[in-house]
C-alpha cells in the first residue's frame, strides 16, 4: 500500500506539469507519464487501486493549486473530479492489454500504452459529454491521438532508461543475494 501511495504522491506533484492543447481544457499532463512508468518498473500488481488513488491524488493537487490563483468554484472542481476517470480508464485498459493478455500473440507495449491512453480520454470526454460539460468542445481527435502517441513514447522511453541504468543494479542485487 506504501507503494501505492507513492505512486499516488509523485502522480499528483507530476501533473503540476502539464501543457494545455488547443483552445480547449485539454491538457497533457506528466501525472499519467509518471504513474504508468512507475506500475511498470516495480510491476505494481494492483493497477486499478494504484489507478484509483493516484486519479484521486491528481485532482486533489488540481483542485489545491488552482485554488491559490482562482476562486475554486464547484464548477472547477468537477471539473477535475472527471479526470478521475481518465486514470481509472487507463487502468483498466492497460490492465487488460498488458497484464491480463494470455494471447501468445502479445501486443507490442506501445499499442497498448496508446490504446489505455486514447481509452482512458474517451471515457473522460464521454463523461464530461453526459455531464453537458462544454470545456472540450474544440478538442479533436487528433489532438488526443497525438497526446496518446506522445505520453506512450515518453514512458516506452523512461522505461528503457531506467531499465539500461537503474534496472541492471536491481538485478545485480537480485543475483547476489
């Protein structure tokens, strides 16, 4: 549970950097970035709970950041509140992509990452559609594929950094012990 915390923690203090897309309240953030990466070099083993509290943790750290420079509002918080399901979405996609795949033909990481990222924006974007939510109304398609394509290949990234780097100690220390 620490572990989860942690993730949930760093999540939250990454997605203070985030760069909006277009006209719309779409934003890239480094939240996801950081919580997919880390699920992955500690193979964290329950993802939908990692998702939950770190989707959480996100939109608290919204919430109390834009509260410093703008009167928060219902309205705003709400407005966070969905990015919850963003992560929660992400979760379970990636969950079902990636550790849940028994197929012995696996899906590369990257098309997974892409599917959990574009997935995890649809049910926002549905979300925020019922709720009558016009903030994303200028948002395209391609705008949340590039986002989804962009986040992926930062993460494939810091995977593999960490794994040439910080991975082949860990393993050292596994075989010596």
């Amino acid at each position: 549970m620490l572990k989860i915390l942690l993730v949930a923690l760093l999540s939250a203090v990454a997605s203070i950097i985030n760069i909006p897309v277009g006209e719309s309240g779409f934003r890239v953030s480094a939240g996801i970035v950081v919580m997919v990466v880390l699920i992955i070099v500690w193979k964290m083993p329950r993802i939908m709970l990692t998702s939950l509290i770190s989707g959480i943790a996100v939109c608290l750290m919204r919430v109390l950041i834009d509260s410093f420079s703008v009167p928060m509002t219902l309205t705003l918080a709400g407005n966070y509140l969905l990015e919850v399901f963003f992560y929660l979405g992400y979760g379970l996609i990636y969950l079902l992509t990636v550790v849940r795949n028994r197929s012995i033909y696996k899906t590369p990481l990257v098309v997974s990452l892409v599917l959990s990222d574009v997935g995890g924006n649809a049910i926002e974007y549905f979300l925020r559609f019922i709720a009558a939510e016009e903030v994303w109304q200028n948002t395209s398609l391609n705008a949340i594929l590039l986002a989804a394509v962009a986040r992926s290949v930062v993460i494939i990234l810091l995977v593999w950094l960490y794994e040439i780097t910080l991975g082949k100690a860990d393993l050292k220390e596994e075989t010596a012990g």
